[in-house]
C-alpha cells in the first residue's frame, strides 16, 4: 500500500512536469528570443527539474504517515512477512523490506510468518540498495536496556544458569552473560556447585560495569531479605537457657556455626562434648540437625553463643558415691602436659596424674616419659572434691614404697651399681633403683683428680660403682661416694713423696710462676720459678727432664711443691763441708802439741851441753 502510494505521487509529479513542459517547448519553437530570456538556468545546471511545490509537500506527508525514519542503530519492531529456507523477511514499513538470517533465530525454533519481532537497522540502504537489520543486535541492546532498568529500580530477574566458572557461575540474564560469585548463590556455604547447572532461577542485579560490560547478579540477596525478617523475629524472642533447633551450617577447628533460621550461633568446641575432644566434626555433621541451648548472646544479638553438652546431665553429678579415695581405676590418657597427664575415667570425668604421682623415683622427668595420648591405665584415686569436680590420680601407689625396708637394702657401708640419671654443679644423682636415687658430691667422685664439673668425670647413663656413705630414711636421702670403692692412693704417696726425697720427671708445662712436672697419673708437682734455675744458671724448659727435691707435700689438699735448684746447691754445699773437714783435719795433724815442744827444747839444751864440754 505504501509502495502504491508512493507511485501515483511519482506519477502525479511525472505528469505535472510533462504539462509543464509542453507549453514551453511550443512557445521556444514559436519566439526563440522569448524562450532564452526565460530559459530557467538553475535547473538547467543542477540537472533537475523544478517540482511544485503543493505537490512536494503532498508527497513528503504521504512519507512521514507511511514510513519510518529509518535512522542507523535503531531499534524497531518489525513484522515476519516471509521466511525462507536461510532467511526471514522483515517488513518494519520502510521504502524496502529488510533480510535476517536464520540463525538469529535459533533460541525461538517456533518463528512464523506474522511474528512480531525487535530489529536494528544496522544500514539504511547497502551497495545493492538492500535495508540490513540485525535481530541479535537488537537483542542484545533491549536486554541491556532491562538489565539497567532491574538494577536501578532493584527488580527480581530470571537467568538461566548455564555452566560453572572459576569462582561461581555463568547466568544467561535477557541473552546477555552475567556473572553469579559463588559467594552470591546462598547464604549458606555451596560445596556442590554442579546442582545448580541448567536450572532457572531468580536474581537480583547487584553490579554492572558499562566499559567492561560486566555484570553481577546474586541470589543470596534474596534469600537474605527473606531471612532479614526471620531475624529480626527470632532475635525478638531470644533468651537465656532457650532451647532452639538448629542446622550445622559450618565447622572449624574451635566450634561449629549453628543455623538457627536466619541468625547464626557457635558452639564452641569445649560446649560440644563434657569430654574432651580434639575436634568437632568427632560429635557432628555438616548439615546435621539438632537442638541446642542459649548460654549468653551480646546487647544486639549479632553474637549468639550456644551450648550442646548443657542439655545432657553433668558427668559428675552422675558419678557413683561409690566411688572414693583409695579405689583403683582404669581409663585412658586425654591430654599429656610437662606437669602431668589427664586421665578420662568415665565419660566427662578426670583425674590428674601429676609426674610426681608417676613413680617413686625422686628424678625428675616428664609425663612422656611414663603415659602417651590414648594409653589404657590403672591409678589409685588420692584426693576427689565433687564440689571443686577435681579428682587427683596416682600410678606409683600400684606397686610398694621402696624406702619401706632401705635400711635392709642399703645400709651404710654397702656397695652397689648405680646409673647417672642427671647433674647438678655439686655432684651426681645416681638411681640405684626404680624410686632410689642418691647424691655423689662432687668431693667423692675421685682420690686423684681435681673435678669442677661432674661433667668431666662421667656421663648420663653411665653405670658407676658407689658406697652407701649415709642414710636419711625420714628425709628419703642417700649420701654415696665412689671414690671410697678403692683404696687413697695419697696414703701410698705420702711416703713416696716425702719432703727431701728426689725423683726424676719431664718439665710438662709452663705455667704461671712456674712450672709443673707430672711425676705419675696421680702426682703433678709445681715448681717455682726459683727453684727451676739449672747449675749453669739457665732455666729449665718444657720437656727437658731432671732431678727435683720435694720441698713440700699435702696429703688433703693433693699439693705438691718440688725443687730442681735444691738438688746442685745441696750438692755444692756437701762439697764445701767435706773440703773444709779434709783442710781441718791437714791443719790439725801438721800443728805442734806441748810434748813434742818440750822435747825438742831438752834435745836443744842436751846439744848446748855436749858443746859446753
């Protein structure tokens, strides 16, 4: 119809022209001069000719009520007047009908002639004079339009939920991709995603992002509206001591997450169970349902704490009066610490076995040493308070006190083996037995050796001879020595070494003042820097060797003092003694005596007379 129109106006214009021209080119063939001087020179060089006006604007308001304005990258509701094998035919009432390929069609298998349909006019008019429209196009543009519309005004849409993605899923919103966080899906923890693949739900538009053309829907927004008015109706009615039904929404290692119909509340790990658990997926289950009871909850009631072992009776409450101090029970190891371990005897009820109460030994060693974590053990109960619900264990009280008969065991006097179980800076604790240690001072590891750490003379867990020195029964104390298991060499040595005796020995060391020579394992004597002067009046070295004269010997402080010089001016005075007695006695024999004077003055005064005669 609006092609037709259009032709009669074409033919109406065509016919006004002819009209027009008919007289013109009779009246030029009949006054030529006339005909140039009102020859129109415009159309002449613009090629066309000149319409009337009351025609033009007849047929630009036959265009405007017929035909739209056909503008590029606009959308526009079109009619399906033909489809085709590859194509339909869309008639959006332009000067031409537009071609869409099938495949634009592919979501709506069902199209038929007569449907109405949104296009884009993407070009006007072709090379070959065709109108193109886009039907995806057009999709795309009013489905962005709707997106933009739900997120201002908030509205709930429909997507269909296509696959899953790093991170969340993929929602078909309008034919556009949207993106669903896996945050966004429920409020509660998702752990399968694949069970909301291919299935239609409802959203909200949370984000969108125009550059990038990214959008963000969420399906949790709903569900929290929702639980926003469960909430506030619950958290209404809260209080102290109320039981409620829950689901296990969440669980850590410190408690578990309780879902209580839209507000959350956590059992801590300690108000699972009255015994003692290492952690809390022992006592429930995700998703698991069970009623719990209110412990406290702060001013707004955003923190909820719940309690599960708080609905079943206290174990000690329930323990047996039968059970009192003295009576052996068996249980098992729940927690081990430095100080002692914990032992489960019924369920929700401990005792402490401290490390002292694990043997009658007095070293001290820690709980590993004796129990580790699950270990079946039988105790003697010593102290039990119901009220304080504190219960105090024993394992050393199974088997008897060994200081019972120690005066018959160990009496003073008495040799035994013993192993170093520790060290203290003034001597050694050996362990003669399971709960009998005793003390070696450090005085009485050793006749010989000078010992400033016991360290230096044994290690832990050597085994070393001892003789029982003392006994404390009343204060559970061994005094032992090891040194009175041999004989004091230093009682031997004191005569050996005594003062003026000489010996033979190797300068071992220089030390400060002095020197020392090592005479045998046991005896190093010092000497003095004025006593190593040699005869030559030189010193003595390290490693020569020589004579020394003991000058001094201490049999209780192990000193032993020795002199080199003493040997060669000893000797020298000897020397000046013996020549002076040998001068002396010269002396005495060539000195006349009082006789032989008289004699030889009577043989004198018999000479005198003879001569006289």
């Amino acid at each position: 119809m609006a092609e037709s129109k259009i032709k009669e106006a074409e033919v109406e214009t065509t016919e006004a022209t002819v009209t027009e021209e008919a007289p013109k080119v009779s009246e030029s063939q009949k006054n030529p001069e006339q005909f140039l001087k009102e020859f129109n020179w415009h159309n002449y060089e613009e090629g066309i000719e000149q319409v009337d006006d009351k025609k033009l604007e007849e047929f630009e308001k036959l265009v405007k009520e017929n035909f739209v304005d056909t503008l590029d990258d606009e959308v526009v509701t079109g009619e399906v007047i033909h489809i085709t094998d590859r194509d339909a035919i869309i008639d959006i009432n332009a000067k031409s009908e537009g071609v869409i390929s099938l495949n634009e069609f592919r979501y709506n298998p069902n199209l038929k002639v007569g449907d109405k349909v949104e296009v884009l006019i993407d070009v006007r008019e072709d090379a070959t004079g065709q109108l193109v429209l886009s039907h995806r196009k057009a999709r795309v543009i009013k489905a962005w339009d709707r997106v933009n519309a739900a997120h201002e005004n908030g509205e709930i849409v429909n997507g269909f939920v296509k696959c899953r993605t790093k991170g969340g899923m993929i929602v078909d919103v309008f034919g556009i991709e949207a993106f669903l966080p896996g945050s966004q899906i429920d409020v509660k923890p998702i752990r399968d995603y694949d069970q909301y693949v291919n299935k239609t739900m409802e959203f909200k538009v949370v984000k969108i992002n125009h550059e990038f053309k990214n959008i963000v829907v969420s399906h949790k927004a709903l569900i929290e509206a929702d639980i926003e008015e469960q909430k506030k109706e619950i958290i209404g009615q809260l209080e102290k001591g109320q039981v409620l039904e829950g689901v296990v929404k969440n669980i850590t290692s410190y408690g578990v997450f309780i879902d209580l119909g839209g507000v959350d509340g956590l059992i801590h790990i300690t108000d699972l169970s009255w015994s003692r658990i290492n952690h809390p997926n022992e006592i429930v289950d995700l998703d698991q349902k069970l009623n719990v009871v209110i412990l406290d909850f702060d001013e707004d009631k955003s923190r909820i704490q719940l309690g599960l072992k708080q609905l079943t009776k206290h174990p000690w409450e329930a323990l047996g009066d039968t059970v009192k101090v003295g009576d052996k029970v068996k249980g098992k190891v729940v927690v081990i610490a430095d100080y002692g371990a914990f032992v489960e005897v019924e369920e929700g009820v401990e005792g402490l076995i401290h490390v002292s109460e694990m043997s009658w030994s007095t070293h001290l060693r820690s709980a590993q040493d004796f129990v580790s974590v699950g270990d079946e053990v039988e105790a003697v109960i010593l102290t039990l308070d119901r009220e304080e619900r504190k219960m105090s264990l024993g394992i050393k009280q199974l088997t008897p006190d060994p200081w019972t008969d120690i005066t018959t065991k160990y009496p003073v006097g008495s040799k035994h083996k013993g192993i170093v179980r520790n060290f203290t800076n003034f001597g050694v604790f050996v362990e003669l037995e399971e709960g009998i240690d005793g003390l070696i001072y450090i005085s009485d590891l050793s006749w010989t050796k000078k010992i400033k750490h016991p360290s230096e003379f044994c290690n832990v867990g050597d085994e070393l001879e001892v003789v029982v020195l003392e006994l404390d029964v009343e204060g559970r104390k061994l005094s032992l020595g090891h040194k009175q298991t041999t004989d004091n060499p230093w009682d031997k040595y004191e005569k050996d070494f005594a003062i003026d005796t000489t010996h033979t020995g190797k300068v071992s060391d220089i030390v400060d003042k002095g020197a020392t020579v090592e005479f045998n394992e046991d005896i190093v004597a010092f000497i003095p820097t004025r006593h190593m002067e040699k005869e030559d009046g030189g010193k003595l070295k390290k490693g020569e060797e020589a004579e020394f004269k003991i000058i001094e010997f201490n049999k209780e402080f192990k000193r032993v003092v020795a002199s080199h010089t003493a040997i060669f001016k000893e000797e020298e005075a000897a020397n000046v003694r013996a020549a002076a007695k040998k001068a002396e006695a010269a002396a005495a024999e060539a000195k006349p005596t009082l006789g032989d004077a008289n004699d030889a003055l009577q043989a004198l005064k018999d000479k005198m007379e003879k001569n006289n005669k």
